[in-house]
C-alpha cells in the first residue's frame, strides 16, 4: 500500500519558519525515480503547485515563494522536505505531499500550515 505522510504543519507566526517533511512508502519502483512535489490549497481555492523537486534534483518553485522556500530530497529515506522561511499570512493552506513517475501519481493527505498572529 502505498503511503504519502505529510508533518510539520502547525501554526506559526508572520515571518516565522516551518519544516513540512513527507515520507513515502510502498511506492512502486525506487523513490529516486519520482518527481516530488508540494501543493497547496487555500480554502475556496484550488490546490497550486509550491515546489517540485525532479527524479534528477533539480527544483522550480511558485514565484510567491521564491527565495523563501527550499525543496529538497532524502532518497536514501524516502523523504521530501520544504523548508519554509519568513512566512506570510497568505502562505495559510493545506500543503499536499505529491509523487509522480507516470502512470504513477499518489497524493498524501495535507498538512494545515496557519500563518497568524
């Protein structure tokens, strides 16, 4: 079965920083060979595309997280990460862990990440 497990949402203050972590398992075929990526979803908003980081390690990023946010890979463990700094409210969503190596294309199931005072 495979699994997509998303943490380190939580509530945190403007200009703060969060980590989200998504560990994968049971993926068919090497992890190293997925393009990972992080989506969000805004209440009343669809879900865009934050980072996405390729089979080959290289990364794109939303223009409004640019210079904020940080993709990076653990295939070793299986692991994607964002590293979010200098949050803003508007950062407020459900962050979604994605895998995709077609036809594969698993989701997991979000993390609340809150920017508030």
């Amino acid at each position: 079965q495979v699994q997509l497990v998303e943490s380190g949402g939580g509530l945190v203050q403007p200009g703060g920083s969060l980590r989200l972590s998504c560990a994968a398992s049971g993926l068919p075929n090497s992890f190293s060979r997925y393009d990972m990526g992080w989506y969000r979803q805004a209440p009343g908003k669809q879900r865009d595309l934050v980072a996405r980081i390729l089979s080959g390690n290289s990364a794109n990023y939303a223009d409004s997280v640019k210079d904020r946010f940080t993709i990076s890979r653990d295939n070793a463990k299986g692991t994607v990460y964002l590293q979010m700094n200098s949050l803003k409210p508007e950062d407020t969503a459900v962050y979604y862990c994605n895998a995709n190596h077609l036809p594969f294309n698993y989701w997991g199931q979000g993390t609340q990440v809150t920017v508030s005072v």
